[in-house]
C-alpha cells in the first residue's frame, strides 16, 4: 500500500532519464510468449504496470483542478489530496481518500494516455512504499554492517546507529526510486480501463477501485 501526501508544487521525478531505459510497447508481451511457462508471470507483469498507473493516478490528481465533461456537463473539478492511498492487484488498484468520481474517471484515462505516449516519470512517486520498504531494508543493513565493525561499547553503537538511519535516510529516495522504476513499476502499454467505482474500505471510508483488464 502507497501513501501520498499532497504538496501544491508537487512535479513528476526529473532524475527518470529516457537514456537509461526506453521502455517498449511490446517488451511485456514478448516476456509472455518467451516465457509462457513460469507460473503467474503474466499476473506479476500486470501488477507492476498497474503500479506505474496508480502512481500516474496520483499524479494527474495533484496537478491544478480541471474543466471535465462529464455528458453535457461541464464541472471545475480538484482532488482532496491531503491524504490519498493506494494498493495496486493485478485486476486494478485501490484508491483511498476522498476523490469525485468524475474527476478519479478523467484522471485514470489521462494518466493512462500521458504514460504510454513518453512521460514515464510519471511510474515513480517519491512517497511510494517501495521507498519506505528501501529505507527500512538499507537502515537494517547498515545497523549491522556498523554493530559488527565499531566497538560493542554503548556510546559507539548509538552513534553508529544515528549514523545508519541517517545515511539510509539520505540514500533512500534515491535508490527507491530506482527500485520502482526497474523493479515495481512498468509502463502500462498493455492496460485498459474497465471501469471506475465508488467504494467503501473495511472502517467505511471512501474509496474507488479502478478495473483494468490486459490487452495484447
């Protein structure tokens, strides 16, 4: 499950360079028809591209509210994004929070066009948990890594242990944002929208869930 805080200045990641990897239309589906034979592959391949459109999501539901026709109706729209939270499947993602309908409906098929047709920054959002899965994995390590190799004084050990937090801290951004770009995420070229629904969670708060199915 993702968590996003929203921040009015908030922009897609600039550090996704195109250079590093350039994503194609059909490198999932070749990775099916090779690969056929391990079990669920086509469930995890789904998954990670229904991440990157969650994450797209969030985005285009950050950005400044927007005219959206809705039939012959035409309403100024914005997301309340104080606290938005997501969980993807490989049949859609989950969006918690409070969210028009209207507008997550318009949002999901702009972030699905924005994506697929070059901006791939979109897939990455800093307050991921992949990030967070980043931090705790890094702080762990280093915890160790500093308990094995400084004294096993009491002074020594605190501080090695500020020291590892703080360093996992400084270099989890970073490297979590790396992790979702060629680990969490894919770019959804073989997603369409199904349909958006107005849910309630477990504690009956609002929620949405946004069907995709796969197309080759």
């Amino acid at each position: 499950m993702a968590a996003f805080a929203s921040e009015k200045n908030s922009e897609p990641l600039g550090f996704w360079n195109p250079e590093l990897l350039n994503p194609s239309q059909t490198q999932d589906t070749d990775l099916l028809k090779q690969l056929s034979f391990i079990p669920a592959l086509k469930e995890l391949l789904m998954l990670r591209q229904v991440h990157a459109l969650e994450h797209a999501t969030v985005w285009v539901l950050s950005e400044s509210s927007h005219s959206v026709n809705a039939g012959t109706v035409s309403r100024s729209l914005s997301a309340d994004n104080e606290l938005l939270g997501g969980m993807s499947t490989d049949q859609g993602f989950y969006l918690y929070g409070q969210v028009d309908t209207v507008y997550l409906r318009w949002s999901v098929h702009q972030a699905l066009q924005r994506i697929t047709e070059g901006e791939w920054n979109l897939a990455v959002h800093p307050r991921c948990g992949t990030n967070l899965s980043v931090n705790m994995l890094l702080t762990t390590g280093l915890a160790l890594g500093i308990h094995l190799l400084l004294p096993k004084g009491p002074i020594e050990q605190l501080l090695g242990l500020g020291l590892a937090a703080t360093t996992a801290a400084h270099l989890a951004p970073d490297l979590g944002s790396l992790a979702q770009q060629y680990v969490t995420t894919a770019i959804p070229f073989n997603l369409a929208i199904a349909g958006v629904t107005a849910i309630r969670d477990d504690w009956g708060r609002p929620a949405h869930f946004v069907r995709v199915h796969w197309i080759e």
